[in-house]
C-alpha cells in the first residue's frame, strides 16, 4: 500500500506507468517522487492534513 506524503490518503497513482519516480495524489493534488509505504506513518499525516484543512 502506498500513501501521500502530503495528506496521507492511499488514493495515489504513478504519473507515468513506466517509471515508478513521479507520484501523483489524487486527493490533494500532491506530485513527486517521495510516496509513503508506512500505514501508520499516512494515518498521523491524514489526521493532521485534515485537521489543517477544517480550520
Ligand atoms: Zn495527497
């Protein structure tokens, strides 16, 4: 499983199929090479983007 490093969400694709370096995130609209692959780590992220994002 892989996550945004950005807001934490698994709703991430790779930008061009044939390279795995550039990520994409379909939630906030993150793009780069750094993903996350650590669930517990995406979960703080998530958690703190969005309470970012409420206030
Ligand atoms: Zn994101």
């Amino acid at each position: 499983m892989k996550y945004c490093p950005n807001c934490g969400s698994p709703n991430v694709e790779w930008v061009l199929p044939q390279t795995w370096s550039r990520w994409r995130c379909k939630d906030c609209g993150y793009e780069g090479a750094l993903i996350i692959e650590d669930g517990e780590l995406a979960k703080e992220i998530r958690k703190r983007y969005l309470e970012k994002k409420d206030r």
